[in-house]
C-alpha cells in the first residue's frame, strides 16, 4: 500500500514538473530597402527595457545587421505617440544603424507583456528620405518537418509509468 501512494506520489509530481507555460511563436522580421536586415523574435515577449507610454527595447538581438560587427543590436520599438517605427542600435559601437517612423508594430504595454502584429509595414527613416519595408511572418522553416523529440519530462513520465506497470506485475507474481 506504501509502494502505490509514493507512486501516485511521484507521478503526480513528474506531472507537475512537466507542465510549462506554451512557447510564443517564433516570428521573422525582414527590412528592406535603403538598409536592409533580418532577425528573429518570439511574437510575445516581455521587453528588456523602455519607457511605457513611449518605447520599449530588446537588447542584443541577434541577426543580420550591416554595419553592425558583431551581427548583434539593441531594438527599440516606439509607439503611435512618438511616431511609431524603429530603431536598430549597435551598442559595442555606439551606433545607430537605422531610425524610422510610421506604424506602431506592437500591441501590449510597454512596461508588460508586448505581441508583435503580423504584416507588411512602411518605414522612413527621420528625414522622409529613406524608405523601407519591415516584413513581421510567422518563422516557418522550409523543407520536411523535423523528428519530434520528446522532452525529458515526457520521457520520465513514461518511464516512471513503465517502471509502476514493472512493479505491479512483479507484486502479482509473488
């Protein structure tokens, strides 16, 4: 009777380790254009920092991004107020690479959790000369999906569950 509650003990805890919260999609920005790059973000995120009510910023993003040695920026995304658009920024050299107004490109609060909008979204740069085109799309990878591989927590539910059927089958024999 001790070996069933410490096994329904421990399922009920590998049950509880295996639930996590849902991964956000992972989402490609393309910008073309006079400057062109391409990154990849989760469609929501909580910002690294900003101001609510104006901007937030993601800090070294990882991508493609002329100009920037290292392929890393810092991203800022305004909102409607301060004119929308965004701002490619290279930290180690204390660059900007690119600064644009139009479209907010984002829901959510600054400060909180931020959904990026799917679409096709016109940029000038500050002085309405440049013009870009900032692609935000589901990532979908090209080509045969791969092989799921369970995570661990699968992995030890179903052997905690092998290991409990092994065990009663071993008490019935006796």
């Amino acid at each position: 009777m001790n070996l069933m509650k410490s096994l329904k003990g421990a399922a009920v805890i590998l049950a509880l380790l295996s639930a996590g919260a849902a991964n956000a999609a992972l989402l490609k920005f393309t910008l073309t254009g006079d400057y062109k790059a391409q990154w990849t973000l989760d469609s929501t995120l909580t910002a690294d920092g900003g101001i609510d009510g104006n901007y937030f910023a993601l800090y070294d993003v990882k991508g493609k991004f002329p100009g920037s040695d290292r392929n890393l920026a810092d991203l800022y995304f305004y909102n409607a107020d301060q004119l929308g658009g965004l701002e490619i920024y290279d930290y180690y050299q204390d660059l900007d690479l690119l600064m644009t107004v139009g479209d907010q490109l984002y829901t959510g609060s600054e400060e909180g959790t931020i959904t990026f909008k799917l679409g096709t979204f016109t940029l000038t740069d500050l002085g309405g000369v440049g013009r870009y085109t900032l692609t935000v799309a589901n990532d979908v990878p090209i080509g045969p999906a791969p092989n799921p591989v369970p995570e661990p927590a699968s992995a030890a539910i179903l052997l905690g569950g092998l290991g409990l059927m092994a065990s009663l089958r071993k008490r019935r024999l006796k």
